[in-house]
C-alpha cells in the first residue's frame, strides 16, 4: 500500500482497457513504477502502478484487473511516489496477503516506516561475501549443500514433487548457530491454490513456526498483476528486518514459476516481442532485481538469506525459468521424481545439486571441522554406488567384486538414512555428519581417501567404539 503523499495529479483522460491493463493519455512528470488510484465510476477506488511511459501514452497496471473501468465516468490519480509497504517489527507473526494487507483477522500493523518494494540499489563495493553456516535441520542441503548466509540457493522441483512440504519443514526447523543472533523467516506463496495456502497457514500456526515469521499469501484466484508485487514486498519485509532491526532473515519464495508465467502473461498483453518461450526477453534481468537483493553488507549485523522454490514444466531443467534462475544464484538443490517413486522424502537429487558457497560456509567454528572431508567422501562413494547400479542392471549383481557390492549397499542406504528423512526430523549438523560416517563404515577404511586420517581416528564408529 502506498505511504500518505501530497505530489496527487489527475489524468486528463483514458484510451483503453484491457486485461489488467490501462492506457491513459501522456501526462508531464509520470514516473515509471509509479503508484496510481483508479477511480471509479461506481465510486470504488483501486490501485495500480505504472509499468510504462511513452510520448503517447502512458501503461498502467491495475490490481484487482479492469472490467468495471468505465472509459467516460473512471479517473486515473498519479500519487507521485513508487508503491510502498508500511514496515515494523510488529510484521514478525502475521500474515499478509500479496500487498502486505493483513489477512490473519489481526489489526493493521503500526507502521515505523514507509518502503519501496523495490528496494535501494547496494553499492557493490559494500557487500561482504557470504560465510556463515544456516542450518535448515535436512541432512542432504545441510551436509551436502549447506546454506550459507547472504546465498541465493534455489530449489529446483517438478509437478507433484513435495517442494511445498519441504519448504513448509525449512519454515519450522530453519535457524543460525550462535546464542545471541537473531533470526527470522519471511515466506512468500506466489500464486498458489487455496488448498496449498490453507497447508502454510495451519502448519505455521500448529508447529508454532509462525512466531518469528513473517507470510506473504498470494492465491491463484488473485489478479495476476499482484503476483509481480508479492516476492518484491516480501524481500522488502526482509531486508527492513536485516537492515533496520540487524535479523538474519531467510526468505523463501515459492513458486517463482508462477511468478514468470505472470510476467509472461502481462508481456503478452504489453503486446511485446517474445524471447525463448513466449517469455519477455528482459526475464533474465527482472530475475535479478529479485534475487540479487540478497547479502551481507559492510556495517549491517543483519543478512538477507534467499531460497527461491520453482517447479520445473516437464521436469525441464533447461527451461528458461530455472537455466535463468542457474545463472544469477549461487547453486540449485534440485528435487528427484525417482527417488520421490522409492519413496524417499524429501527426494534431493545429490548428484545433480550444488552449493557454490558452501565451501565457506564450512569446517571448525562453523559447523565441524571434518564437515569438508565426509561431504566430499560422501559424494564420492554414492557416485561409484550409483555408476555401479547401472553396471549391475547389465552384467548383473553376481558378477560384481566385494568392494563394488560394498558401494551398492552404502549407495541404498544413503538415499534411505541420509537422503531420506521425517518430514518433521530435525537433525543438527553434528548429527548429520555423525549418520555420515556410520554410512562410510560400510566401506573399506583404505577407501576413505577424502577424509583426513586424525578425522578417521576421531570420528570413525569403530574408533569410537573403542574409546567407549
């Protein structure tokens, strides 16, 4: 909702409406990203935001669509400023609807300030490079592909896999290490079916998850157009947060594949030039005003985390939505429908996931210093586990040595105990990378070339068993 302003102007008059789209004639001082009132004729008022500026006219967005504009009896009101979320600390708890309207039944908040959902530009000079440790409480992103603080990692996922059930689990079990930080989640639902905003809304409530949340939910029956506000209101949320009250803040939008179809549709209506797909050309920057408001800055205690959640159409990962998203973010955990069929939750597809910060993120003072070795040993045995999987679907498992029976074996139960886990399991790092090394006992000790032999001696379970 846009801050109270005096710099009010009225539209001489309007050339069309369609969609959620109108066309108004050209006025001197219209500002791109403007926030306008449409007024009308019924008395209504509803708002919008200028998405474009001509010598001939001027394009407006509308929230809430355009069928009962009237082209003789409607007015356009230019309130001079962008569109602005009435900020405080007051937020954490509440539910929001896509434009930061309370719809939990609670009283407006009272607000400290005014933002642009478009946020401040950082100047690059002052971001600091992530390197603290986020524990999500998930054995396969925290052992494998940790989250660090100030890192935009995605989650790549596909109709029908269980993106919302592992979103909703991080929600409840996300936190940083350290007594004295300060941690919040904002949580952003794009387009999502009632259904799906119903499950947030009583699993934040039941689990108690809610009270160091901020949500943000946008339903599909809402007009399109507030789709393309809500992860921008969201992250506005979060970095007042960050900034103002020094938060370590998680933000999690799902599904940025709504987002962009979003995008597309208003493109489309825009009567713009389509790129790859039908999307606008101009997606790989507008993805980047979103994610790229994640970090840290010099002088800040706070940090802006950012997890993206997008479905992949036909489990397409060269699709436009997620080949952007892979450029501009800082690696991608990708969901498995196979592992999803073995029934293995939450199914992260190890091989195919990456982290590129995790490396500073890692090792003693942050999470344990033979966190780097396990991972790395992990990864290596599971990849020889499932090369000879494959190799035994064609000569069969007799005709393997012991040692090859002995990386099929770690391989099933790595996806099975490590991979695998309780939708409500939470597992700290200690005990993750503990079940790590009773999963490397089933091989060979000459076979741990990855780990450190003073690890071995420390962490191996027959060495420990003999301190015992």
């Amino acid at each position: 909702m846009p801050s109270p302003s005096l710099a009010i102007r009225e539209s001489p008059g309007l050339y069309k409406a369609q969609g959620s789209l109108i066309i108004a004639e050209p006025m001197k001082g219209v500002s791109y990203g403007e926030v306008v009132e449409v007024l009308l004729g019924t008395g209504d008022t509803r708002l919008g935001q200028v998405i474009d500026v001509g010598k001939d006219a001027v394009v407006i967005q509308v929230f809430g669509g355009v069928s009962e504009v009237d082209m003789h009896y409607s007015r356009i009101r230019y309130r001079g400023e962008a569109l602005k979320l009435p900020v405080g600390i007051d937020m954490l708890g509440r539910i929001f609807d896509g434009l930061g309207r309370p719809i939990d039944g609670g009283p407006p908040i009272v607000p400290e300030d005014y933002q642009d959902i478009n946020g401040s530009p950082l100047n690059p000079a002052s971001r600091l490079p992530p390197s603290e440790f986020i524990e999500t409480g998930i054995s396969a992103i925290d052992g494998l592909n940790s989250l660090v603080r100030g890192q935009k990692l995605p989650i790549f996922s596909g109709s029908g896999l269980p993106h919302n059930r592992i979103a909703a689990q991080i929600v409840r079990q996300a936190r940083v290490r350290g007594k004295e930080e300060k941690f919040a989640i904002v949580f952003a639902a794009i387009g999502v079916s009632y259904d799906d905003a119903m499950f947030f809304i009583e699993n934040f409530k039941r689990y108690g998850a809610l009270e160091n949340t901020v949500a943000f939910i946008n339903t599909a029956d809402s007009p399109v157009i507030e789709r393309i506000a809500v992860p921008r209101v969201a992250l506005t949320a979060a970095e007042y947060l960050a900034w103002n009250h020094d938060m370590h803040v998680l933000a999690i939008l799902t599904d940025m594949t709504n987002y962009c179809e979003a995008l597309r549709e208003l493109s489309a209506a825009r009567e713009e030039v389509p790129s790859r797909r039908g999307y606008p050309g101009y997606m790989y920057t507008d993805l980047a005003t979103i994610y790229e408001r994640a970090g840290r800055v010099a002088g800040k205690k706070g940090s802006v985390t950012q997890m993206p959640i997008l479905t992949m159409p036909d489990d397409d990962i060269t699709h436009p939505i997620p080949d952007l998203t892979g450029y501009i973010t800082e690696g991608q955990l990708v969901l498995s429908r196979q592992l999803w069929l073995k029934g293995i939750y939450p199914p992260f597809d190890i091989l195919m996931s990456l982290s590129r910060l995790m490396k500073d993120g890692i090792g003693e003072g942050k999470t344990r210093e033979d966190h780097r070795g396990v991972f790395m040993q992990l990864y290596s045995a599971y990849a020889e586990g499932v090369k000879l999987r494959e190799l035994a679907v064609v000569v069969g498992t007799e005709a393997l040595s012991p040692r090859d029976k002995k990386y099929l074996e770690f391989a099933d139960r790595f996806e099975k105990e490590f991979i695998g886990q309780g939708e409500y399991e939470r597992r700290t790092i200690e005990e993750t990378l503990d079940l790590g090394w009773e999963l490397l006992a089933i091989l060979p000790e000459d076979e741990l070339k990855h780990v450190k032999e003073e690890h071995i001696k420390k962490y191996h379970p027959k060495y420990r068993k003999k301190k015992s």
